[in-house]
C-alpha cells in the first residue's frame, strides 16, 4: 500500500532555473541540471533535500550548461548534454573536480539530449543539433559510434524497454527513426510523424506504444509492432515539450508545453481533447516531469520558476467536471445541434449496497476518478425549415462539411480577374456548396468594391465629419460639374454672380461659359440636383436670396428651377424665417427688422465648398468578414481578404488577427494535405510571418542507395563516402532519370515515376535490395 503523500515544492536555484530532471534506479533521489546548475536532492516524505552541488563557485564553463540530464543503473553515475555539444559523465562516489569523470567533445554543436542503456550501465546515446546520434562506453574516453540522422537536429533518444539494442529517435524534421545498436549503417524504420519539429518522445511500458509531442500541439501514440500505425492523437493548447507514460495505467500520459502554458496534464489518450487531470503549481513553463518510480501517484516536476515539485495525484485539479456538459452549436443553413449530458450507471454489487433498515437500502457513490472515458453524451439536432431561410436545402444530398471545405479550398479563385468576376465565380462556388452566407458576402464585394463607379472614389476610412475635407474636395474634382460654373448658376438668365470659395473671388464669366460644351444645341445646363448641400451649422456667413424656394428644412438646393420648386415647402416655419437657417451672431435689431430689397442677386459666401456626405462600406464589410471567422468559415473571411487586393487595406481589422485567420486555415489545409492549395495561400499573403512559412523546412535529405550515407554537399545524387553514382540511375530500367525521380525513403532506391508506377502496381518490394516499400 503506498503511502499516502502531499504536494510539496522547493526553490532550488537563485540564479537560474533547471532545464531538466531524472531519478535514480531507487527512486529516491532526484538530479537536476540547468545551465548554471546541476544538483542532487534526495526525496523526503515532507520535502526534499540537498545532497549534492556539482557545480560549486562559480564557474562558467559550459560544459556545466546542461540542456539534459540522465541517470545509470549504477546510482553513482550520472550524465548531462551540454549546450555547447559537450557530453559530461559523473561520479558521485569521487569528489570535487574528480566527480566529472569523462568529458567527450565528439559533437559539433549543441547536445540536446542523453539517456543511458536500460540493461548495460556503461552504454549511453546522445542526441544533437548536428544531426548525429553518438553512442559513448563509460570505459572509453571517445565515441564507438555514430548514427547519422537524415535530419539538421535530434531532439530526443529513448531505448525501447521491449528491445534492449532499439532505440527511438526523432528529430525537428518531423520524422520518427528506429535504430539498432548492432546495425548503425542504416535506421531500422523511418516514418513522418507529425507536420512540425517533434521535440520528445516515450515508450509505453507494457504496449509497443512510442508517444511523440511536436510543435504542432499534439501528442501521438504510434504502435510499433511491424509497420508504424497511428493508435490515438491528443490535441492540446501550446507546443509540447515532454511526454511520460503514467505507470500502471494503460491509457494515461502526462505532458507539459514548451511555451505559454504552465500547467502539467494527464491525459486519456481515448479523451484526446481534454485533461483527465491537470496540476498548476508552477508560475512559469514546466520544462521537466518524471513520475516516481512505480508510483502512479506521485509526479515530479521542475520549471522556470526555479522549483522543483512532488505532485499528489489526490492533490490534482479535474478539468473535466468543471467543462459544460451541454454545448449548442447553429449550422449554416440555419439548423442547431444540441449536446447534453448521458447518465452511465454503474452495476450495483452487493458490497456496495448498505442496508438501512429491512426494506431500504442506499447505494454508496462509486467513485468514478478512473472512469473518466465512460461518459457520454446525447446529440439532438433541429432543422429549420427552407420557408424560413429561403433556400431550397435537400437534405438527401447535403455535403459534409469537410466536403465543402475541401471544393471550396479547390475552386476559389483569387487573383488573374477583374474583382467583380472574382467574385461572381466565388459567389457561385460557395452557393454550389451550400455556403448562402458566404455567396451574400461575395455579392455585396462585387457591388461595393469591383464596380467601376466605385473604383473611382478614393475611400478612406473617416472617424468623425470634420475629417471629411480632405476627401470629399479631391472627390468633387471628379464631377462633372465646375466649381466656378456651380456658383454663378442661377436660374434667372441676367444674373451677374460674384461669390467667394475657399478666399477666392470669383469673377463674372459670359453667358457662354455656363452653356455646356458637349451640347450642340446650346442648352443651358444645370448642376446636378444636390450637389450643394448646407446645413445651418456650416453656414458662416450672411446669406440672402431673392427666392425662398430652394430652402427646405433648413438646407439650400441648388439645382434647376422645376427642381427646387417642387422640393420646395412653403408652409414650414424654415421657409418663412430665413433666420433659422443663418447662425445667430452680432444681428441687431433694427437690421433683424429689415426686409431684403427684391431682385437682389443671391450672395452665397461660404469658406469651402461644403463637403458632400457619403455613406462608406468599409465597417459593414469588416463585421461581415469578422462573422464569417465567429461562426467557423476562416476560409471564406480570408478569401474575401485576398481577393479584394488592395481595398483591403481600407478595412478596419487588426493585422494580428488577419495573421491568425492565415495561421489557421493554412493549419486545415495541412491536416487535410492540401499541400498545393496552402503553398498558394502562402504566396498570396502580405504578412512577412506568413510568407516565410514556404522558407521554413524545404530542405530534403536523402541517403546513398548502396552506402546508406546521407548524400551532402552540391554534387547532388553523387555518394562522396562510397564515390558512387548509381543513385542517379533508374532501379527499372537503370538509366540515368532526368526529369521526376521518385525514391524510397527507407532503401534510398528510386527511379524513373513512370517505371515504378508501373512495377509496384502488382509488387510491394524494392526491386534492388527487396525492401517492402511503401508506394502510393
């Protein structure tokens, strides 16, 4: 029976935090190494304490900078990777400087992880950031080994506890390596295990499962009996930095992230979406976790933070009981599905019933912390009818909603049209896959954006009227109508006009002039009906009229005479009082009293045209493109965004939140392999952080076909190690290939794609070396 413990914690280090933690075979003592600190604490009931300093003074060598730390099954022994490539092995049982026993310098550049043989003590491999696995004997003072990896980096090695010569590699090139200590020519197995750099991984310890965590966020259980298989996938919230199988528990796995979160988890891996348990002692990111031998109560962990912490798995929050049992989502066509709780009894056995009295009995609550998986759940779904929403949906026929994302990911067009024809086609792609929203969304971009009258005015968005000016006189040089000409107009035909614009006096003009030009018959023409339109506020100087009929409601109308007569009303008090539509200022009483003179010519004087107010779509369009995210669709809120080229920089939305919109649906591609369609959205992108994303892990490795070597330099498929150049030539038909060159990535033995598509049409192994090669 184990005894029942507490979560305690310790500060361990002033000047720095640790960067990794192991225990010993007996499990009660803890190592913990960093870049400025390596020490030994043994685990006490109610606490830990110090045994050992092994980095006393203060000494800044980097071979003491410890990226990772590892313990033999000699409890003296230790080993630590240094950041500088060095691997440093220790003896407790000596002292002072003589605890470092061994120093190799085999590596070129940082050696990112250790761990020791789990059968021989004297046998360790260690990982780096040159690509290279070296394999060291305590009793040499070099390398027995080297294992070349066909990546630039090796994150984490773990031997296998179901083979005691296989070891697991991965590297930041997102593939998984199975080797054997026997055989380092060339890896056991070789598959793709995640979309980014995979940064640690662990072996279960009764299954031949191998879990990886990457920087894609989620951990994957690999089963790895014969050919690799994926058996579960958890999604988690930030990239993840360690794994470790919970012992005694088939299902469980505890994780801690490499950045943002703080917390450690323990997950079902049959619940992969949330934590079965989680512990969130630590103030900073969690960079070590161990549990305690056997004990799948106990959890050690380190962080930033400078603590190291025992975790009582009593002691741990459950994120599960605080999640919502129900959940209602709406879909686009206007239907909700509905999700709520199931109840899961539980058989009643006879020791768990307690007899009150002869005929009644209680049942005692089972505890149901280990019957997390159990649950279920009820799904209602409630359609709307096609009366409500105006389309016609056969719900015989309806598409899947991945089918929709993968025809509308294919068949949106962006760029090499007009926008209007843009967003005719995209409008009739998203109808076709029952995207209504969207296709009203496309309609309203082609009206608003890819017409030619609206090409013509220079939007811009305007907080507030007053920042109207600017604008609205750069737009009015586009109409039709002279300002010069606009001002002397008047109705009567012997009108001699003398206004002031913006400070300016204008002079009379001849009659000719205010005849249009394009006009063969002479026609006197009229400025357009509204053009000018005062309100009293923007009225700043004196205004008098010889006809009352162009005022209405306080506004002035110029335009022809049957115009504002009609619009004209007479009996309002606006009409009447010219008064009310002239500012207040300095009038005296006497001059208040005064009627005007008849047939007096109109005096307008006013400091700038007035500007004409216009309503903008630039916010409409903005929230429409923001709701199209809300509700799920990134596709079409990006696709928007692209097509409409450079108006879009006229909407107000965030860059940030534009970059996340590319981030995620360039995410979806990926998951559904639609490599094309993403490398096209990479290439249509404005953001420097989303376009180095086609910069980031294009380079491809590839070994010698006879040697197994990998291939370096820029002599392309010539071998430098065996001075071969039979890569080049086809396994078919062994001619050299020149154009597409296939090859396998297990046996590096490829050839001419038309030949093999042909050869493995009815076989499954290399016709060189007999490989079972995987060909699709």
């Amino acid at each position: 029976m184990l005894e029942e413990s507490l979560t305690i914690s310790m500060r361990i280090c002033q000047e720095g935090h640790a960067n990794a933690l192991a225990l010993n075979k007996d499990c009660n003592q803890i190592a913990v190494a960093g870049r400025s600190l390596l020490k030994l604490y043994s685990i006490e009931n109610d606490g830990f304490t110090e045994v050992c300093n092994m980095r006393g003074g203060k000494n800044q060598n980097l071979s003491y900078s410890s990226n990772d730390v590892a313990w033999s099954l000699d409890s003296n022994i230790l080993a630590t990777a240094a950041t500088n490539g060095v691997v440093s092995v220790w003896d407790l049982s000596k002292f002072g400087r003589q605890k470092q026993l061994l120093v190799y310098n085999d590596h070129e550049r940082t050696a990112h992880t250790v761990t020791f043989h789990s059968g021989e003590a004297n046998i360790l491999i260690s990982g780096s950031q040159d690509g290279t696995i070296k394999c060291f004997d305590t009793r040499c003072d070099k390398a027995i080994y080297t294992f070349y990896s066909n990546s630039e980096s090796v994150r984490d090695v773990k031997f296998s506890p179901h083979c005691n010569n296989v070891f697991s590699a991965v590297s930041e090139n997102g593939t998984v390596q199975l080797w054997d200590l026997r055989r380092g020519e060339k890896c056991l197995l070789q598959f793709t295990a995640h979309s980014g750099p995979i940064y640690t991984c662990d072996w279960h310890s009764s299954n031949n499962w191998l879990a990886t965590g990457s920087r894609d966020k989620q951990i994957k259980v690999w089963n790895m009996d014969g050919k690799a298989s994926l058996e579960y996938t958890i999604h988690t919230i930030a990239v993840v930095g360690r794994v470790k199988w919970r012992p005694e528990r088939t299902y469980h796995i505890a994780s801690c992230a490499l950045v943002v979160d703080y917390s450690i988890h323990v997950w079902d891996i049959r619940r992969p979406f949330i934590p079965f348990a989680s512990f969130n002692d630590h103030t900073n990111v969690t960079t070590g976790i161990a549990w305690k031998g056997n004990d799948s109560h106990c959890l050690l962990s380190t962080s930033k933070d400078s603590t190291i912490y025992k975790h009582a798995f009593k002691d741990a929050s459950r994120p599960a009981r605080k999640a919502n049992p129900q959940s209602a989502s709406s879909g686009r066509s206007g239907d909700i599905s509905f999700a709520d709780k199931k109840k899961v009894y539980s058989i009643v056995t006879a020791t768990q019933m307690v007899k009150i009295n002869p005929l009644i009995t209680r049942q005692k609550s089972v505890n149901g912390a280990e019957q997390f998986h159990i649950a279920e759940s009820n799904i209602c779904r409630f359609l709307l009818k096609s009366s409500y929403t105006g389309y016609n949906v056969d719900n015989s026929v309806a598409l899947k909603e991945h089918e929709c994302f993968f025809g509308c990911a294919k068949e949106l067009i962006f760029t090499g049209k007009k926008l209007a024809d843009i967003c005719d086609h995209n409008a009739i792609v998203s109808r076709k896959y029952g995207k209504h929203n969207a296709t009203t969304l496309w309609n309203f971009i082609k009206i608003l954006y890819g017409s030619n009258e609206f090409n013509k005015q220079k939007y811009e968005h305007r907080n507030s009227f007053s920042k109207q000016k600017n604008c609205q006189s750069s737009r009015r040089s586009t109409h039709a109508i002279n300002s010069d000409v606009l001002m002397k107009w008047d109705h009567h035909e012997n009108n001699a006009i003398i206004g002031s614009v913006d400070g300016n006096e204008l002079k009379s003009q001849d009659e000719d002039e205010l005849l249009d030009a394009n006009d063969p018959g002479g026609k006197q023409t009229y400025p357009p009906y509204g053009s000018v339109i005062l309100s009293e506020t923007q009225i700043l100087t004196e205004i008098t009229f010889d006809n009352f009929d162009m005022l209405r409601n306080g506004f002035i109308y110029v335009g022809p005479p049957d115009f504002t007569k009609a619009l004209a009303f007479p009996d309002t008090a606006l009409h009447c009082d010219v008064q009310a539509a002239r500012p207040q200022l300095d009038i005296k009483a006497q001059d208040r009293a005064k009627s005007p003179p008849p047939n007096v010519p109109a005096l307008l004087k006013v400091n700038h045209i007035p500007p004409i107010p216009m309503w903008e779509p630039h916010q409409f369009i903005a929230d429409a493109i923001k709701l199209q995210n809300d509700v799920g669709d990134v596709q079409t809120a990006l696709a928007v965004l692209i097509a409409m080229g450079e108006s879009r920089k006229y909407l107000p939305i965030e860059e940030n939140l534009i970059e996340h919109w590319f981030q995620t649906y360039i995410d979806q591609l990926h998951r559904y392999q639609m490599w094309n369609e993403a490398c096209t959205i990479i290439n249509l992108a404005w953001i420097a952080s989303v376009q180095e994303l086609n910069q980031k892990s294009t380079t491809v490795y590839t070994n010698c076909g006879d040697c197994g070597r990998p291939l370096s330099g820029s002599a392309g498929w010539y071998c430098q190690k065996c001075k071969s150049m039979r890569s080049t030539k086809c396994s078919i038909c062994g001619l050299i290939v020149r154009g597409l060159y296939a090859w396998c990535q297990g046996c590096s033995h490829g050839g001419h794609i038309e030949h093999l598509m042909e050869y493995f049409s009815n076989r499954s192994i290399c016709p060189i070396c007999g490989h079972l090669c995987d060909y699709n």
